[in-house]
C-alpha cells in the first residue's frame, strides 16, 4: 500500500467508524459499566473525589489507589450482614497475582515440624475436616481519614471491611498433621505476592504457636460465601484470623513457616504497631513510648440508613438500621440516640449469625419536627466493651471505634 493509499485508506476508516458511533450513540447501544463518582447522595468528604471502578470478580467499588488495587466497599453494601464477594474491599501492599494454576499451586508447611507438608488444593479439601466460620475481616486503618489531628496513610473511609462465611481446613488440624517440634515459638505466613521494588519487604505475618493451637476458629480457607475466594481476596486459599484485624489475613497463602524463635519480620516489627497501653491510645499529635502489634477488634457499630445528608419527613416513621460487631465476645446491646447522645433508646438486634459477624440492629423512629438532627448508635459487647464518644487516637490511625454521627435534615 503506497503511503497515499494509506491515508485515503484511514480517512475513510476513520469516517466510518464515527458515522457508527454517532449512530449508536443515537440509540444508547453503547454499552459498558457507567462511570460515576462515589460522593454521589453522600456529605462525606472522604469520598469526594473518588471515582467508582471495577475491577475483574469486582462489582463498583470506590477507588483508594490503582497500585496497589485498594478497593473500598461502598456502606451500603453493609444494609445486609453478609458483604457479597464481588462488593468485599480489596487492600494489598504490593501488587496482586492476576492469575494462580491450581495444578501446580501447592500450600508448603515447613520449618520445625516432624514432617514438612506440600499441600494441592485438593490435598486442603480431602485430607482435613471442613470447618466454617462467619467473620468479619476489617482493616486496621478503616477510617483512618476520620482521624484528628490528621495522620498518614490510606484516607479510608469506613469501607474497608467485610463479613463472610469463611470454609476451610482449620490450621492448627494441618500444623499437627505436620507434627510441631517442641520449642517451637511463632508461625510466619507468606502469599504469591512478590515486591516490585527491593525497598518493599515482601508481605510476611506471624501468629504466636500457642495463638493458632488455642484457637479452633483460625483456618486455611479456601470458599468464601460458598464460592471460590476472588482472585483480589486471596484465591486460592487466605488466612481468616476471627476476631483480629485483616492485616493477619493473608491472601494468596503460599509458605506456612513454624519457627523456633521469634519472627522479626518488617510487617510485624516496624508496621502495624498500636500504643502499648490498655486503649491503644495516646495524646493526639504525641508518639507512644511502647508499641505491641495490633490485635484483636474494636468493638464498633455504623449506622447504614438513613445515611449522612438525607432528607427524611417530619411525622413519618423511618426505619433507623446498622451493624455492630466486636472481637468475638459478641454484641451484647446497641443503643440509639436521635437526641444528639441526651437520650438512649435500644435498638433490637437482627439474627445472631456468630460472634464474629456483623450483627445487624434496626430502630423505627418518628422525627417529631422539623429540623437538623444528629443520629448516633453505640454498641457494647458481652465483656461490657463500648465506643467512646470522643475518637482516641493513636498515630498510624488504627483501631477507630468512636460513636459515630449521622447527620439527616427532616423537613
Ligand atoms: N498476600 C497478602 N495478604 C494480605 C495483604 C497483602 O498485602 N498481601 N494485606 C493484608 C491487609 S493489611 C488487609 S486489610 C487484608 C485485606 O483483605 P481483602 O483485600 O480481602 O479485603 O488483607 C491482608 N492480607
Ligand atoms: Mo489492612
């Protein structure tokens, strides 16, 4: 094709083809997910900004960052208690396998064991009880962009979290089939992720022995919701650690590592660190003289309808609705003030799915007038644990439990 040719050739291609678009466009025939903002019907400022984006086994989430994919789940996703798979918010520190071959995957159980494993898919499905557990799974820093003073970090709203019935093989079944030597002192766990940059450490966890064999809750898991795990939740198989915050999930899991020491890995040693005081807190803006890594949950509650900025009716019932959840004691009670905290009333709780899940609580109330109101729930569990109603704060802006807000016009 001479270089004439070439151009009268592009021309008319190129004529063509927006003759088509117009068309279509004329008819609404395109078609494809329609982008759209994630402060929409919302006052939140954290979420201003921030486009809704879909990413492959994802529904619309709202966009933290590309790379790492962190992926918030939009609140009302949260109306029901379990947070559907393709709505889950996703959170890595280094960039995610797109794909695993479950023919050549294999979960290794090494270090100081009797008998090392190397462990198939269908090895996990096979050759261990199947256990099932209802848990929540939330970020240390969901919320994080609520702190005063301001701190670094992911600007996290409250979507990063999520609650699912986790299926799998309980660890500390596959530890003893392994055979754990005496002396044995903390368990590393590492995924497929690998670190792009030689200055990311790669992402590695510990649990204390004595943590995993206490505990029958902490599994292998390989079905979340009764389906495989999305690829961006871990396929195949994560760590569900009931009770402590997401950082111990590890997704992708590949190496379960039995040490005879301590593990002194960077994630556990220099990141996710709280205040080593009884509220994991200090003096806003101070630095704490202690540090221990960040454990189990906050007791929390969030009201999910109304939400923030809404108009409700003067006279007209509406239905007040949240969850609350806790570390595993379970939910006890959930009070709801629509009186800006002078008065309490309880809310009554939805069905008890286990002491790991959300648990959903719903009030009716009538606004009696016109006007302004600030609308609060504050949950406590069967240890008496609570929310405090002003935010402690610590400076990685983790454990966020305040007694929330919502603000709603009646008019
Ligand atoms: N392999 C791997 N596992 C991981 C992480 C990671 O970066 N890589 N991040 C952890 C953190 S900090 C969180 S909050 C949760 C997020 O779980 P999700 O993406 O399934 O919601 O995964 C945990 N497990
Ligand atoms: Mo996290």
């Amino acid at each position: 094709m001479s270089s004439l040719d070439r151009r009268s050739f592009l021309r008319t291609w190129g004529m063509t083809s927006a003759a088509i678009a117009t068309s279509l466009w004329g008819r609404e025939f395109l078609v494809g997910p329609k982008l759209a903002w994630a402060a929409e019907g919302s006052e939140d400022p954290l979420l201003a900004g921030r486009p809704l984006v879909r990413y492959p086994g994802k529904t619309d989430l709202i966009l933290l960052t590309s790379r790492p994919p962190q992926l918030e789940t939009p609140m009302k996703y949260f109306a029901s208690a379990i947070t559907p798979n393709e709505a889950f918010y996703v959170r890595y520190h280094i960039p995610p396998p797109t794909q695993v071959d479950l023919s050549t995957w294999r979960l290794k159980v090494t270090g100081h064991l009797d008998k090392p494993l190397e462990l198939s898919f269908d090895d996990l499905q096979s050759k261990f009880p199947r256990a099932s557990i209802v848990a929540v799974n939330q970020c240390s820093g969901n919320g994080r962009g609520y702190f005063s003073p301001r701190v670094f970090g992911g600007q996290w709203a409250n979507g990063a979290m999520g609650n699912a019935e986790w299926t799998g093989v309980r660890l500390r079944d596959v530890l003893s089939a392994a055979g754990v030597k005496p002396g044995a002192v903390d368990v590393s766990f590492n995924g497929l992720d690998q670190p792009v940059m030689p200055t990311i450490p790669d992402f590695v966890k510990s649990l204390s022995v004595s943590r995993i064999m206490d505990d029958p809750n902490v599994l292998v898991a390989y079905q979340m919701n009764g389906q495989p795990l999305p690829m961006l939740n871990g396929f195949p198989v994560r760590l569900i650690v009931p009770g402590w915050y997401a950082t111990y999930w590890v997704k992708h899991l590949s190496e379960i590592t039995v040490l005879d020491k301590e593990f002194d890995g960077f994630w556990m040693r220099k990141a996710y660190l709280i205040p080593d005081t009884p509220c994991g807190c200090v003096e806003p803006g101070s630095a704490p003289a202690h540090t221990v890594p960040i454990n189990r949950l906050d007791v929390r509650s969030l009201m999910i309808a109304p939400t923030g900025g809404e108009r409700l009716a003067a006279r007209k019932a509406v239905a007040l609705k949240g969850i609350a959840f806790d570390s595993g004691y379970g939910i006890q009670e959930v009070v709801v003030s629509t009186d800006n905290g002078a008065s309490w009333r309880p809310a009554q709780l939805g069905k008890d799915l286990g002491n790991y899940s959300f648990r959903e609580w719903s009030l009716q109330w009538t606004p009696p007038r016109m006007g302004r109101y600030s609308l609060m729930a504050r949950a406590t569990n069967r240890i008496g644990e609570s929310e405090p109603s002003e935010a402690l704060w610590n400076p990685a802006g983790y454990l966020r439990n305040v007694v929330e807000h919502v603000d709603v016009t009646v008019a």
